[in-house]
C-alpha cells in the first residue's frame, strides 16, 4: 500500500493509536511510567464507552463507575468465592455489566428527558453502598485482595506487562468503536444526537439504539474495572464510588464527547495531573467540578475537536 | 387502492382543539394538498399522521391496516416518510451522510457485524451510499454529496430533506412547506421534483402556503381552518369555493390562483 | 406501636426535608427545564455556613441568615454565570453543569470548611418529647413546621404576587411570556435564588437531628429528585407528598428491614416510578410539541 493510500484509510487513527502504544516506551526513563501510561490506558477504555453513549447517544451516565465496580469485584470475588480463573471473572464481570445495563436502560431510555442521568446517579450511588455494605463478599469498606491474573501459567504482573495488556486493549476498544462509527448504528446513533425526531421518521428504534450503547458503555468501564483490580491487586469500594463516576464524566468533557482520539486526551490529563501535583488531591473535587463546568460553558466541543477545528481554520 | 384514510380525527393542546373531527381519504398515486391560514392546524394533522402524536379521538388508516397511535418509526417501517417545516437536517453529517440515514430501514447488518466491521458492512455501506448518491441525484444534489450538510444554503437543504425522505422508499411521502423560503426557479425544480415521485408510484401528502405550486400540482386540495375542514376537491373546486376565499385566500390569493390558470 | 409512632416521626422529619428539596427541583424545573443536580448543596451549604460562621464568633441567629444569603447568592450566581451562558446548548449540557457546580461546591466545601461532621443547637433543645411511647425531638417540630410555613409561603408568592404570576407563565410558555414582556432570565434566575434558600433553611432546620458534612449533598439530591419524580415532576404538592413518602419508607424500611441499604429506598422508588408510572402520582402528561 502507498503511503498515501495508507494516510487516507480508515485505519489511520487506529494505527496512529497504536502506534503510539508501541513507542511510547522508548520515552520511558523508569518502570514508574510504564505504571502511570497503563493506568491511563485502562482509563481511556472506560471512557472510550462512555464517550459513545454521551457524545453519540446524547446521555448521561452519571454512575459509570459503577460498572467499573461490577468489573473489579468480578475478577476478586470470583476467585475468591468461587475458585474461578480470573479471565473467566472478567468475561461474568463484563457480562453482568452488560445485563445490569440491559435491565437499568431498557425501562429509562424508552422515556423522553434525561432520566437516564439520575437513574444511573442512583445506580452507581448504589452499586457502592452494595460493595460498602456486604463485607462478607466483598471485605467491606477496606475492600479484598485481587489474585494476579494466570493464563496457561504466564502470570500477568508488573507494569511492564500490564503496559502492553492495556495499551493492545485500547487499540482494540479503540478500534471497535470507530468501526462503530463508520456502520449503518453509527450513522443512527449521530443521527439521533443531531435529531432525534427525524431519526425517528425514518425508521430507527430510537430507544432500542440508545440501549445498545448503553450496554456497550457499560462493558467496555466493565473490563476497564477489571484490568484496574487485575493491575493493583486490591479493589477498593470507591472504585465504584460517585467521584470515580465524576472523573470518568470530566474525561469525556475535557478530551471531546465525541472524539473517540479525545478520550485518550481526556485520560491523559486527568490520571497524569493527580500523578504530578501531590495538591491536586485537596483540590480533586473542585478541580473536576470547575472542568466540567467551565469546559460545558466554553469549550463545549472539548479539546481535540476544537484543536481540530481551529487547525482546519489555519490551514484555509 | 386507498393509501390513507384518517377519521373523526381530533387532539387538544390545553384547551385548544388543534384538530377537530378531520377526515381524510387519499388515493394511491395522488398529490393530496392540505392548504389552510396558519394556525389552521396543517403541521398538527402531519404530525398526527407521522405518528409524532398520538390522536385522542380517531382513527388512521395506512394502506388498510390500522396504524392509530403507532410511532413515527413503526410507520417508517410501512413506507411513511416525511419531511420537517423547520428542518430536521443532521447537521453534523455531510449531505450524502444525511441520506444515507434515510435508508436505515432497508439496512441489515448487526450490532457485532458493525462493531467488527465485517465483509457484510463494507458491503453495506458501499449499498446505502450508492441509493444515497443516487436519491441525491433526483434533487439535483449530487455535488453537494461530500459538503457539511450545516453549509448547504436554505433551498438546497429543503431539497436534502426530501432526498433523504426518498431514500427511504416510501409508499406515502409527506411534504412539510417545501416550497417556504423557496425563489419562483427553486419552487419549480420542487414541481419537477414531486412530479418525477408521483410518476415513480408514491403517494404525495403536501402542506404548502405557496398556491401556485398547490394548483399546478394537486390532484385534490384539502382546506383547513381553526383545526375543522373547510371544503374539499378539485383544485379548479377549491378555488372557486366561496366560504375558500373568504376565510382563506383572500384578494391576494385569489390572484395568485388566477393566475395559475393561465 | 411506639416503634412504628418513632419511625413515622422520624420519616416525617426527614421527609420533610426531602420535600423541600424536591420543591426547589420543582421550581427550577418549571420555571426552565432543568434539572437542578446541584440542589442538594445548597443545603448542605445552608447547614455548614452557618456552623461555621458561628464558629467564627457570630450570634447563631445572624450565622444563619448570613448562610442563607450566601447561599442564596450562590444559586442565583450558579443560574446567572454557569448555566445561562450555555442556554442554546443540548440538554446533555444543562445536567453537565449543575452536576459539575455539584461536585465544585462539594470540593470547595471541602477545603474551605473541613471534612467533619458538625451540628447545630437545637431550636428547643434536646430532650426528647414522649407522645404515645415514641420518643420525639422537639427539633422534628420544627423541621416540620418550618417546612410547612415555607410551602405556603411559596403557595402564597405563585398566586399573589405578580412575580409569582410571571414565574407561572414562564413555566406554561417561555416564549408566550417574554412576548408579554415578562424577563424569562431574571425568573429563571430568582427561581433558582429561590430554590436556593429553601434549601439552606431547610439544612439550617435539620443540622440539629441528622449533622452535616461536606459532602451530604449528593444524596440528598437523589433523594429530592425521587421525590419530585414521585409526586409528578413538575407538580409542587406532589413534591411534597413524594418527599414525606419516601422519607416514611426509608425511616420504615431502615428500622423493620436493613439500615444498610436505607439509602438504597429513593434509588429503588426511582426506578419502579420511572418503569410503572413515569408521571407520578401528580404529574399531568406532557404532549410534546413538534
């Protein structure tokens, strides 16, 4: 293929992408990096989902962490409780995920307005107090012990590999939902965030489309959760909690809702600035209320579309 | 064949009876105009025909089968389309973009063929542009095909409108005021537009204010006022209709009419 | 039977709270559209002003309605400077910006108070009152009776007062209003001043039962929310049955079942108002035009 063909072909992004992955680490002075980039990575799959189903479905998912949640404690208790390997854990979290969505979704995304908003702030809210709650399952407030995740018996630890397990499975969640974009659901979905009336009028289940975002979100946070656990060895309850929603939120708003690349940006920002200013944990709550507000009021487009836009405007 | 039939119609707003006992009954293959003064409720009874709202007295009947209180997507799937007086466009998509949403229904691949992007959507998506493109083509829009559709100037996204209505393949295609905003040459390319439909077997539905292209095109012209129906027939008919002129097309449209005529 | 009396009481008392809470949704909701995430700060807001400012020397009495007042301008400014300048945008954006002026006054509270509970002198103090066996607070008095003056009173602005007059036309037909001349962006920014000191009275009223914190917003959101979706959203009786109901079944529910999952109450009703009657109890059916 001509170097050419290859610049205007669909798999741009996602070579540039993964790209990225793969020579970041040449950047890397220490192991310490490695750590910080995987846990972006692991991020940016959350919000990638989540991207979709604000930027392309037009809702709000203001519990999202919840299915992170879901994610985590799958790959802890399973083990735990059950004796399951991890990544069948992580398969049930991801299923579970998707079916919670399912049954949340169906009833709330039928009705007009932005129920779904608080129907998922009451979601999450409870999918905490759940985690908090039954310490007999979960270990309570302290959380539980993750066991590493073993395959074939290779063991997934350390930063180096977990580097490149979540930085491959971004490229592929990245992959995904352009492709997504690109298909007869993807033009529905876009066409529903631009009207929804005339979406209607022309045949599409409106209602059945959201949903399936709806569920698609929740299993890409679910298996975002459990690569969190898998990587830390420890889930926490607030792994779930109303500020993890909020950041997963402040990611999409910073990086561009509806910039699939935007949500690596969003990622980006938000893991590596609590990483480099020791403050910035006094101040977390503040700081992602005024981004999101500030970015909502002014910047509504986000960082990537509005460098875009502006970049297209020089060029002319 | 009869394609639409609406009877003892009728929905309140607040205390308003926007539609008051309207019946209907449109021909398969005809141009059926809807004319009134405005407020006279021609928008509502769209809407209650498209599915948008729900009637509380009455019944709709789409080529035989019943369809009172179906959505407006249900009635897509039975070959309903429609265009907006205020615009719908999908503004963010480009103008083949847009068409190519308008052929959702005849669209079928699955959400995990999408995601994976197999054989079958590449497929597709070749399919729904091609129809696209050429739906584009009837309006006389096929350069614009690669705009934003947001760029496109007032005429040629009323044109875009009625594109992406086509590519849908309806049986029954309401037309929302496309001539509104419209210059004498843009409302003539409308005329030929609607004509090359008509001939292709669709069934027009017309809410128009502009009275030349009413009487040009009609086969029957429908009169509303304050929500009731005011006379019915011909155009020749309706504009020689006494209780017509009176409450509707005053001095000024009466010339109007006149002239078309000639 | 006491206990059930002493559950009933407390339900009442903390459902009171809900209902005002879901009174400002209701205001602001009808006087534009939104949905106010931020409602619940204003009451914590309402609580830890005054705690803090009696911390600094000043008499209780003046505290509170220093705490009001901030608050009040605090709502009036979230409406002025961080939603109106976004009105031509998505819905998706309204809800953005309250939710994130949420978790800006909840971090702000964090770092200009402190992450502590705090109380406040109860009004009658704190020996409790035996009716029937159950023991009561004279606080709960209080909360109820502060409640129901400020319900009429609000009563008593819609239909008395011209700007209450205004306020209604607003929430019939925006448009129609500022046709008549009615200036839809001052409404829009008294409703949400309005809602505002409700909501600091009513956290002002309750500090002495339930405590405050930084962070007691966020529920109490949730829990308004529900009760406005309980009673009908956009139906201020309903407001007020949907949060003495739902403040009943928590207090309940908390005391014969699990005080674990009492929170989990207004999340639930949520989700079987939103599946089995979207309306509410009160709500009349809203048939959007085209």
């Amino acid at each position: 293929m001509s170097v050419r063909a290859l610049l205007q072909s669909r798999w741009l992004p996602a070579l540039a992408v993964a790209a990225i992955v793969v020579l970041l680490p040449l950047l890397f002075p220490s192991m310490y990096y490695y750590r910080v980039a995987a846990l972006v990575f692991i991020f940016a799959l959350a919000v990638v989902g989540l991207n979709l189903l604000m930027g392309f479905a037009g809702q709000v998912s203001l519990g999202h962490a919840g299915f992170l949640g879901i994610g985590a404690y799958a790959v802890a208790i399973g083990p735990a409780h059950f004796g399951l390997p991890s990544w069948l854990c992580l398969l049930a979290g991801a299923a579970i995920s998707g079916a919670v969505a399912f049954m949340v979704g169906r009833p709330i995304l039928r009705l007009k307005g932005h129920y779904l908003a608080v129907a998922t702030l009451g979601f999450g809210l409870l999918v905490a107090i759940v985690l908090t709650n039954e310490a007999g399952w979960t270990g309570g407030p302290d959380g539980m012990n993750v066991p590493t995740l073993a395959l074939f018996g290779w063991r997934a630890r350390g930063s180096g590999t977990w580097y490149w397990i979540a930085g491959l499975t971004f490229v592929v969640g990245f992959l995904l939902a352009r492709n997504l974009m690109e298909s007869p659901t993807g033009r529905a979905l876009q066409a529903i965030h631009d009207s929804e009336i005339a979406a209607c009028v022309l045949g599409i289940d409106v209602a059945s489309k959201k949903l399936t975002i709806f569920i698609i979100s929740a299993v890409y946070a679910s298996v975002a959760g459990s690569y969190l656990a898998l990587f830390n060895g420890l889930v926490t309850p607030d792994v779930a909690g109303f500020l993890r929603s909020i950041e997963l939120v402040a990611m999409v708003v910073l990086g561009g809702m509806g910039s699939i690349f935007g949500s690596l940006v969003g990622a980006v920002v938000l893991v590596v600035l609590p990483q480099g200013l020791t403050i910035f944990h006094e101040y977390e709550q503040a700081l992602l209320g005024l981004i999101v507000m500030v970015f909502m009021i002014f910047l509504r487009r986000g960082i990537v579309p509005s460098l875009a836009a502006s970049f297209a405007g020089w060029r002319k | 064949m009869t394609m639409l039939e609406a009877e003892r119609l009728a929905i309140t707003f607040g205390g308003v009876r926007a539609i008051d006992g309207v019946n209907i009954s449109i021909a398969s293959g005809q141009v059926f105009s809807i004319i009134g003064p405005n407020g006279s409720g021609k928008t509502t009874l769209l809407n209650l025909v498209s599915g948008i709202y729900t009637p509380h007295d009455g019944s709709i009947r789409l080529a035989g089968t019943t369809v009172t209180g179906l959505a407006p997507d249900q009635l897509a799937r039975r070959g309903l389309s429609r265009t907006f007086q205020n615009l719908q466009i999908f503004s963010r998509m480009t103008a083949l973009e847009n068409v190519m949403v308008g052929r959702h229904r005849h669209e079928r691949t699955g959400i995990l063929a999408d995601l994976l992007h197999l054989p079958s959507v590449k497929r597709q998506n070749k399919a729904t542009a091609e129809a696209a493109r050429a739906a584009l083509a009837r309006v006389g829009l096929a350069d614009a095909a690669f705009r934003p559709a947001g760029s496109l100037a007032y005429g040629a996204l009323k044109r875009l409108e009625i594109a992406r209505a086509l590519a849908s393949e309806p049986t029954l295609l309401l037309l929302d005021e496309p001539a509104a905003g419209c210059n004498p040459v843009e409302t003539q390319e409308l005329d030929q537009v609607i004509r090359a439909v008509v001939k292709d077997g669709v069934t027009v539905v017309l809410v128009e204010h502009d009275m030349r292209l009413v009487m040009n095109i009609s086969d029957r012209v429908h009169v509303l006022a304050r929500g009731r129906t005011l006379a019915e027939g011909t155009p020749q008919e309706v504009r020689a209709n006494a209780e017509v002129i009176e409450a509707y097309l005053g001095a000024h449209g009466l010339r109007e009419a006149a002239h078309a005529l000639d | 039977m006491a206990e059930l009396l002493q559950f009933v009481f407390s339900g009442l008392t903390v459902g009171a709270i809900y209902a005002l809470v879901a009174l400002g949704f209701t205001l602001i909701y009808n006087a534009s559209d939104i949905i106010n995430f931020a409602q619940g700060e204003f009451v914590m807001l309402g609580g830890m002003t005054t705690v803090f400012v009696a911390l600094a020397g000043v008499p209780l009495p003046l505290a509170a309605l220093i705490a009001v007042i901030v608050t009040t301008a605090v709502g009036f400014a979230l409406h002025r400077f961080a939603i109106d300048p976004a009105r031509g945008a998505s819905p998706v954006a309204a809800i953005m910006i309250t939710i994130g002026a949420s978790v800006f006054l909840r971090g702000l509270a964090q770092i200009v108070f402190d992450k502590r509970f705090h109380s406040l002198p109860p009004l009658f103090g704190s020996d409790p009152i035996q009716i029937g066996g159950a023991a009561i607070l004279p606080q709960s008095f209080v909360v109820l009776g502060g409640a129901a003056i400020i319900v009429v009173l609000l009563r008593l602005l819609v239909d008395r007062t011209m700007l209450g007059k205004a306020v209604i036309a607003t929430a019939a037909n925006r448009l129609a209003a500022r046709l008549i001349g009615v200036n839809t962006r001052h409404i829009v920014d008294f409703s949400f001043a309005v809602s505002a000191a409700i909501g600091a009275i009513a956290g002002i009223l309750v500090t002495p039962i339930t405590l405050t914190s930084y962070d007691v917003g966020t529920l109490l959101a949730l829990k308004g929310f529900a009760a406005a979706m309980l009673g009908g959203i956009g139906s201020a009786p309903g407001a007020v049955i949907g949060g003495l109901l739902i403040g009943m079944t928590e207090a309940l529910s908390a005391g014969y079942l699990s005080s674990n999952y009492k929170d989990a109450v207004a999340f639930l009703i949520i989700l079987v108002v939103l599946v089995a009657m979207p309306h509410g109890l009160l709500g009349r059916v809203k048939v959007e035009r085209v």
